[in-house]
C-alpha cells in the first residue's frame, strides 16, 4: 500500500461537509503527503513506534484542557471540521501539539519559570523511624559526682542498708554477703557503737549501717584536719609548706614536737604518717582560728566543729565518708600540697583497713584512730579512707566505739573485710 494510500481518509460522502470543507481537507491532505514525502526514515517511524506514549499524553491532557474548554470551544468546532478529513494519525500528531501548549500554560500558571525545582527530602524508613523513637524513649544515664553532700543521701536508720546515690537502683546483697556483715557488726557491737559506710565512686551506690552513730574518732581525725590546712592555708598562699610553724607541748612531752618551730610539711607528714599527736596539736594551735568551722560548715560537717575539750572529734561514718569524698577530690588537683597528701594517705603506719583488705590486693589511702579509756565515751578504733581495686575507687568508713586494744582490731578487720566483699555488688 503506498503512502497515499494508506494516509486517505475513509470519509462517506453522506458525512455532512460542504464542498468547501472538502475542498479545505484536500488541500491539507497534498501538504500532509508533501510532509511525509519529506519525513520519510528512521525519524518518521519513530514516531509511529511512540504513538503509544502520545495516547497516554492525550488522556492526561483532557483532564486539564477540560478547564480551557470555554475559550477553545471556536477553536474546536473548526478543528472538529478539519480533523474529520485527516488520517488517525495526523489527528494523534495534532492532538500531541495542543497537550504540549495546554501543559505549558498551565506550568507557566502554576510555577514561576525561575522557581527551582524542590529537593526531594530525607528518605526513613521503617527501621531508622522505630530506632530513633526507642533511643528518646531511653532515660539519660544517672551519672554520680562525687561531693560531701552527695552523701545526704546515705539512708537514715538502724541496721543494714544499700543505696544508690545517683538515682538508679540499690545494689542487692546476696544472703551470704548480708550475713556475713551483720555477724561480724554484731560480734563488735559488744565492745562499742558501730557505724559504717561503703560506696562506689564512680556511681554512687553502696551500703551502709547505722550511718549516722557517732563516735570518738580519735586520730582518725588528723588527716581531714591536714586537708583543710592544704585547702584554705597552703593553697590560697596564706603560708607555705616550706615555712615555719610554733610547736606545741600542750598533748605529748616525749614527742620530738615540743616548742620550737618547724616546717609545715613536717607537721603535716608526722600527724599522718606517724599519728604524731604534738605534731597535729601544733596544727589545731596554728590554724584553728584561720576560718576552720567555716570550712567545716561549707562541707555540710557541724559534728566536726572546734571543740575546747578535745582535738578529736566525735564523728559518725557519714561525716567520715563526706571528709573523704572531700579528700579524694582535692587529691586529683595538681596542688603541691594534694601531692603531698597524696603520698602521705599512702604512707600510713597504722591501717586496720590496709591489713583487713591486704589479701585482696586493694591500695588504700587512709587514717586510722585509737583510743581507750576508762569512760567509754573515749574509746575509739575507727579507720576511713579510699581503696582501689581493679580500676574501680570506693571511699570506706568504719567507725567503732570499741576500746583500743588487739581484740578490737581483728573484729575491726572483720568488719572491714565483710563489707568490701560487697564492693563487685556496686559496680
């Protein structure tokens, strides 16, 4: 079939036109063939292979030339004229023209020409949507900075108890743990009052007995005193470690501290190391008047306070362990003088607390005091400091009002000993 052929339109003769109309159609008709002589190949046939694509464009066209119908309607009817002469697929050809300047207008209607393009969004799925609601459903971790008020919240009352100082849950004591414990209390309750607080340093959870007993502290005393003369004498620079400070022979007659003067350092070294009594009376004389209650008020200590009858204290196991949070943090500045109390906590002479735990291979920075007397009320075996073990740090305080003396020591041990067993429960 030739071109001709196969592009003449199958019109009846009863179809309605006029011969003008006719006329016109075939007219067009010589221009259509002139144009497909013209087109013939590879690009003419493709646009037979996408008559496919161009009917779907037509049908999403209708929908938005429908809302031009009024003006287009003269249009049309002259257009349905012509069209009825011309073959399918100039009609399709047509069709395309009108969808493409219709689709135009409606762009030019709806977009400015120099709008760009919106940017398509971040894509999340399912799984991202769901991790990400679980991760702002979690609580923040509790975290724990260690302060003498943060041990306010050690628990009130008699007998055993854990607690955690940073909002998360008490550690929980096995049966054998708790047991242990209240045997070795109660064995030393015999001689003397008990008190005891054991705690975690990175978290703030721990135990505690009877937290709030007091006791004759004794020399466990003289190391906290010498962490306030480091504090608020040496490091504001009111005296120095170097400088010279009067002695006192008020306490001891035999002691090497007698009158005289001596360098602050030795003072200080003497009463830790060596639990030299003139040597920290020398201090109380010196300093006790610097501002010491204040200090001891900052802290939240007022069982603490400068007292005319006695160098030592009558303290409890809280206190003791607020006096070493205290100490603990001041030994992590560089100060020359936390240095120094750093190797001398080390040093220690006497340490129950060291003999309790030296199996287990802890080191411990402690004080330790001592006392018997007639009247009860002056006895004391009492020790408190810092253990690490493991890269793990805890501050532990037992404070006893048993009497000086061996039997008091190893039940002083047991004690000491029961409750560190406790400390893999803080972790």
């Amino acid at each position: 079939m030739t071109d001709e052929n196969r592009l003449r339109p199958n019109v009846p003769a009863t179809d309605g036109f006029d011969e003008k109309a006719r006329a016109r159609a075939r007219d067009h008709l010589r221009q259509r063939q002139q144009a497909v002589g013209r087109h013939s190949g590879p690009a003419h046939a493709a646009r037979y292979e996408n008559q496919g694509d161009v009917h779907s464009q037509v049908r999403r066209a209708q929908q938005v030339a429908s809302g031009m119908a009024s003006r287009a309607a003269a249009g049309a009817r002259y257009a349905a004229d012509v069209t009825s002469s011309l073959p399918k697929s100039a009609i399709v050809i047509a069709a395309a023209v009108m969808i493409a300047i219709a689709g135009f207008a409606v762009f030019q209607c709806t977009r400015p020409a120099d709008d760009p393009a919106a940017e398509p969004g971040p894509t999340v799925t399912d799984v991202e949507a769901h991790e990400t609601e679980k991760a702002a459903a979690q609580p923040e971790p509790a975290t724990f900075k260690p302060a003498p008020d943060a041990l306010d919240g050690v628990p009130t009352g008699d007998g055993l108890s854990t607690f955690a100082l940073a909002g998360d849950d008490a550690p929980e004591l096995s049966d054998i743990q708790r047991a242990a414990i209240n045997d070795a209390v109660s064995a030393a309750k015999e001689h003397g009052d008990i008190s005891m607080v054991f705690y975690n340093l990175k978290n703030g959870k721990g135990i505690s007995y009877d937290a709030d007993t007091t006791v004759y502290g004794a020399s466990s005393f003289k190391a906290p005193y010498a962490l306030y003369v480091c504090q608020t004498q040496v490091d504001t620079g009111k005296i120095d470690l170097e400088d010279s400070c009067r002695g006192t022979s008020a306490y001891d007659p035999s002691s090497y501290y007698n009158g005289g003067s001596y360098p602050l350092s030795d003072l200080i070294a003497d009463a830790i190391v060596y639990s030299d009594n003139n040597a920290f009376g020398s201090l109380r004389d010196a300093f006790d008047s610097e501002g010491y209650d204040e200090w001891a008020d900052e802290l939240g200590l007022d069982n603490v306070h400068y007292r005319a009858d006695s160098w030592y204290p009558w303290y409890s196991a809280r206190t003791s362990a607020k006096l070493w949070t205290e100490m603990y943090s001041y030994l992590q500045t560089p100060s020359e003088a936390a240095q120094l109390l750093n190797e001398l906590t080390s040093q220690t002479e006497v340490s129950f607390i060291r003999e309790a735990l030296r199996a287990t291979g802890a080191s411990v920075q402690d004080k330790a005091g001592w006392c018997v007397d007639p009247d009860p009320l002056w006895n004391g075996v009492c020790d408190a400091g810092i253990v690490s073990l493991d890269g793990k740090t805890y501050i532990l305080s037992v404070m006893t009002g048993m009497p000086d003396g061996e039997e008091s020591y190893a039940l002083y041990e047991d004690i000491a000993s029961a409750v560190f067993d406790t400390h893999d429960a803080l972790a």
